[in-house]
C-alpha cells in the first residue's frame, strides 16, 4: 500500500517531540491507548507513522511481532504452552487482566508440588515474591513467548500472547537444575498434558555438555512427550562451541540457534548469532532452525532493584538516555535481552500459533512445516543454522495449507497459471476480503469469494509483465499476503507482498 494513514502524531499532540525531550515511553503509552481503541491488526498497520520505531524511539527495540513479521491473526488461542526453566513470577503480562497461567510445579525434588489455578485468580506459589534473580529468567521466557505486553498496552506481547502456560521450575533448594529434575518435568507433562491441553514445551535450560552424541535419560524423555502428542522446543545454548547439551541433543525436539536480525526489516542484515551446534542423538544435525536471540524485548522482574533503578531513570528530569541505552532499558517495565534461551520461546510461540491454525497437527508435521517456511541465511554455515530463519507467518501459512485441501493445491501463492493468477487467504472470522494492488495504483480493489469455510479465493488474468505489489483488505483492514514470503516493507511499519509476472 502506497498511501499513507491518516493518523498522524499531531493528531494526538502536536507538541509531542524528541527534539523537546519528550519520555519516548510516555508518547508510546498514550498513541498505544489511542491506536489499540481501533482494534489489533489496524494497530500495527498505523503504529509506525505515528511514532516511528526507530532506536531513539523507543532505545533500539522493536515490537516482536512486528519484526518478525507474524500473523496477527493468530496469537495461540487455546493452546497451552508448557516452559521449563528455573523459577517464574505471576507477572501482568500472564495474569491480566485474567490469568493464564494453569499451573505451576516443582520437579526438582522426588515428590512433585503442583498447585493449579483458575482464570479468576491471581497464582501464588512458594517463593514467588522472593525478587531472587532466579525467578527472572523463566519470568523472561515465558512472557518472551506468551506475555501479552499488558505493561505495554499490548506493544511488546509474545507471538503467542492468548496461550495459556504450564511453568514448571526445575531449580533445586542448592540452586542446581539437574537433568534429573527436567527428566522428572517432562515426565510429568507427557502424563498430564491431555488434562492440561499442554500442547507446546518450552525448554531454556540444559543439562551436562556431551562431547560426543549418545542415549540419555533426558532425550528419552523427549521422545515419550512428543510421542503423547506435544512438541518440545529446546534451546542450543550461548558458547558458540561445536558441542551440545540434552535436551538439545535429542532428535525429537525442535532444536532452536540464534540470529541477530540487527534489530530492522531487512532480511539481508541477517548474521549468525555465536549459539551451539553439533550431532544430536543418532547424529542428528543440530540446531533445527535460528531465531532472534538479541535485541528480544522481555518484562523486568517486578519489585526487584533493576525495576526499582528503571523506574528512576524513566522519572529523572532530564532523562538519562545513556545509561538507559547502558542498562538495555525500552521502558520502565521492560529491557532487551540475549541469548538462545529467548530464540527458543520465539519458535515456541510460533508453533503455539500454528497450532491454532492446524488443531490436529502432530509434532512431527509442525516440525517438517516449520523447517520447510524457514529461510536460509545467505552464506552462513548450514551445520550453524539447519534448515534457516523462523518465519512466524509464513510457518502458520503452512499449517493452514496442511489442513485445507484447497491450500495444499498450491505450492506458493499467489499462483501464477499460463493465463491466471490465483490468489487465496484464510480467514474464519471475515466478512469480506479483497486484494488491491498496484496495477491499478491501488484503486478498485477485487473481491475474493468464500469457497469453503475459512477459504477465500480469487482467479483473475494476470496484470502485464512486471513486478507488482499487493495486499489483502480484510473488512477494511490492510493485510500482507501471510503466505507469501516476498515482500518489502510499505514505509508505514507493514509490508507490501509482491510477485513478478
């Protein structure tokens, strides 16, 4: 799309400018409550040209859905996902405005304690408000994958930001997390995710390095969980090093690297990040896949020092802007962080979503759809990287051609004929879907017409040789073709699809 919205920031406040000095927090806080009045998908569509995403911005962090270009449409409904880390905290982006963590257990002793809880209530758990650092990490995992950015008003939410969680601690009264206590996680989910509707399991930690690839009790473990019909999602680690830890070892798991994507749009800024890799078990390749694993927007553990200093730094008048770049602050709620652990939640979420789109799927299909909408980075060691980049949007594309005959047709939209072009969306909650584009400098958009449930369809004459761009209008919202991965960005925080005739 070409022309611009019509919102503006001085539509809000004509005053409001960075030049002025003006807390990029506060500017975010009331464009974000004025922008989400219009819905979801509108808001990502017009968040840009109010208040450009640019490191001054909002100190180098953009909107994880929005950087990786996922369907918006999609967003984990009802699945649950399953993190196992060290310690979590009941932080907003989970528990409101209602709560969707489902329960909480201990596995790092023999005798299991699990505490499960209504959408009504806040969770509590032993410890729990202790502010100990420990309780960060799997804070972070967590909401990287399934917070909702309630602090935000919804700005730095997780790919799968409706899932409900199951967050089990493996984390032991001497501070070890052993492979014992995640064997015993594991073991617990494979028995009670049909009761829980556990779906997905997230796993940032690791086990005992392993020179060389063998059988464990941890990697068997895997096996039996995504044998009762659950994916597991197992970060790679941070070294660098040609050596990796269970579960990443394991065959059955979706083995998650690290990219730096340099914090923009542009795919051909893509690097390896210095994550492991190596032979899993039966000398399966490892990693699976990569994903962002710097500049990931996660929570601050809340009442802990950090969120006590970021509150000041966002409070002093002037604002420090170089120790709050120091301390990789976005706003006094939330900072950026690193590593593989946050690259794995990514993919987790992704699969959540696709999971939505595709409820039947077994872990095995998500897991040959998943690496199948990957893309290579361009030069870069294939041993580094599997199969290549998580692409959210296009991996739920692929799990709704997998559950649509229609959509299996088609190897890649739209599809290009001798005479015709074909173009195809899913969508179960439309009224209307057009596609307008630029052969016709985007006026006179065509109707696609429903051709099964959720399906929409159009066959036109294709347009005179050239390169053109289009997008779908889906009841007067303006959306990227999700199952198209050629695009480019329209200058107003979205893309515009493209294909060449």
């Amino acid at each position: 799309m070409t022309v611009a919205p019509p919102d503006s920031l001085a539509d809000f406040h004509d005053h409001w400018h960075r030049q002025n000095g003006h807390c990029p927090a506060c500017v975010q806080q009331e464009l974000l409550r004025c922008l989400l009045e219009r819905g979801d998908r509108e808001f990502h569509s017009r968040l840009q040209a109010c208040w450009p995403l640019d490191p001054l911005a909002v100190y180098g962090a953009l909107p994880t859905p929005l950087r990786m270009h996922a369907d918006a449409r999609f967003t984990g409904r009802g699945v649950t996902i399953c993190f196992i880390d060290s310690g979590f905290y009941p932080h907003p982006d989970l528990t409101r405005p209602h709560n969707r963590i489902k329960a909480w257990v201990n596995a790092s002793e023999d005798e299991l304690d699990v505490r499960e809880f209504s959408s009504k209530e806040i969770p509590q758990w032993p410890g729990w408000d202790s502010g100990v650092p420990l309780l960060w990490h799997g804070l972070m995992t967590s909401c990287v994958g399934a917070g909702n950015g309630f602090l935000s008003n919804g700005l730095y939410r997780g790919l799968a930001s409706d899932s409900e969680v199951v967050l089990i601690r493996v984390r032991d009264r001497e501070e070890r997390m052993t492979e014992e206590s995640m064997t015993r996680a594991l073991n617990w989910v494979a028995s009670n995710s049909s009761r829980l509707g556990i779906r997905v399991v997230n796993i940032s930690v690791g086990g005992n390095m392993r020179e060389e690839p063998g059988p464990n009790e941890l990697d068997a473990a895997v096996d039996r969980v995504v044998s009762s019909g659950v994916v597991v999602v197992a970060a790679s680690g941070n070294s660098g090093l040609r050596v990796l830890a269970p579960p990443a070892t394991s065959p059955s798991a979706i083995t998650v690297g690290g990219i730096d994507d340099k914090n923009n749009f542009d795919h051909h800024a893509l690097e390896l990040w210095n994550s492991n890799y190596g032979l899993g078990g039966g000398y399966v390749p490892k990693p699976d896949l990569v994903a962002p694993s710097l500049w990931v927007v996660a929570p601050l553990l809340c009442e802990s020092e950090v969120a006590r200093e970021a509150q000041r730094l966002f409070e002093a008048k002037p604002l420090d802007h170089q120790e709050i770049r120091r301390k990789a602050l976005v706003t006094p709620h939330y900072k950026h962080v690193e590593g593989t652990s946050f690259a794995a939640p990514l993919c987790s979420a992704a699969v959540a979503c696709m999971l939505e789109a595709s409820p039947r799927s077994h872990p095995h299909h998500v897991k040959e759809l998943l690496l199948r909408s990957a893309e290579l980075v361009e030069g870069a060691s294939v041993a580094r990287q599997g199969a290549g980049v998580l692409r959210p949007g296009l991996a739920v594309a692929e799990a709704l051609r997998h559950r649509h005959g229609q959509l299996q047709r088609y190897k890649c939209l739209p599809h290009l004929g001798k005479k015709l072009i074909t173009f195809l969306l899913h969508d179960h909650q439309a009224r209307r879907v057009q596609v307008a584009a630029s052969w016709n400098q985007w006026r006179e958009p065509l109707d696609l017409l429903r051709v099964d449930t959720g399906v929409w369809k159009l066959e036109m004459a294709k347009p005179i040789p050239g390169r053109h761009r289009y997008k779908f209008i889906v009841d007067d919202i303006w959306l990227d073709d999700p199952a198209n991965p050629i695009k480019e960005p329209d200058g107003f925080g979205g893309y515009n699809s493209m294909f060449t005739v």
